[in-house]
C-alpha cells in the first residue's frame, strides 16, 4: 500500500515564501537561476526533525533567499545602498509573517544571517543572500 503524504517542504514551505516575497516585492522569484536586472533565488538548504508529537513531529526548514542587483556599470555606494535596502525590508516582511497562517504552515520564522557579496568573475553582478529558518508541525495520520 503506497504511503499517503505531502511535499511540506516544497508545497507548504518554499511556495508559502515565495507568495510572501511575491506580495512584498515587484521583483521575480525563482528556484533556478537568477533572470534580468534584479531577481530573488530560493534554494532549499535543510530539513531538520525537532521532535516527536502525540499526532506528528516538529521540523525546522532552511531556505537561502538570494537577491541579485546587475547593476550594468560601476560599482557604488548607491548600488550597495539599493542592495542593503532590500535586505532590510525582507528582514522586516520575515518578521512580520514570522506565524504564518496561525502557525498552521510555519512558525518562529526569522533569518539569522545575511551576507552582501559581490561576484568575482562579475562586478556588475550584487547580492544579498539571507538565510531563512523556520518550524512546522507536520501531522502525521
């Protein structure tokens, strides 16, 4: 008898962000590769079991987030500047949907980290890249 499940990371997790990100930002999002001037990235990272519960388990899911600036020219103040205030604002979105649909999809969301990059074997290319946690309580019948 094949095993009933969901794809929580996939279909709850990473689409959820992505609909966050998507009603926050004008700027694409996608799984592949970066597209364009400027575009967000989503890559799964880890899935990490807390624990047991009396109906399922708790699990924390790792998700970088990369934003990408081509910035077409010089490198600048106002390039870095444009960067930085993107990642600013995703620091105050993840902190305002940090319980996502009442705790029903994830919980406890937040980014520990954030690193500013700039591309070796391209200065016009930028990035932001943040690092995504959250919990889920996965029901198991």
């Amino acid at each position: 008898m094949p095993v009933d499940f969901t794809n929580v990371f996939y279909d709850n997790i990473m689409e959820s962000l992505a609909t966050v990100i998507n009603g926050e930002f004008k700027t694409p999002v996608y799984y592949d590769s970066h597209k364009g001037n400027q575009s967000f990235l989503l890559s799964p990272v880890a899935d990490n079991f807390i624990t047991f519960l009396s109906t399922g388990q708790q699990r924390e899911y790792e998700i970088q987030i990369s934003y990408q600036l081509k910035t077409g020219g010089q490198y600048t103040k106002l390039n870095i500047k444009q960067v930085s205030l993107i990642m600013e604002r995703l620091k105050k979105l993840i902190y305002n949907n940090k319980i996502y649909n009442n705790g029903s999809v994830w919980f406890d969301a937040h980014l520990p980290s954030i690193e500013y990059l700039r591309d070796e074997d391209d200065d016009t290319l930028l990035k932001g890249v943040a690092t995504f946690n959250c919990n889920s309580i996965e029901v198991i019948t």
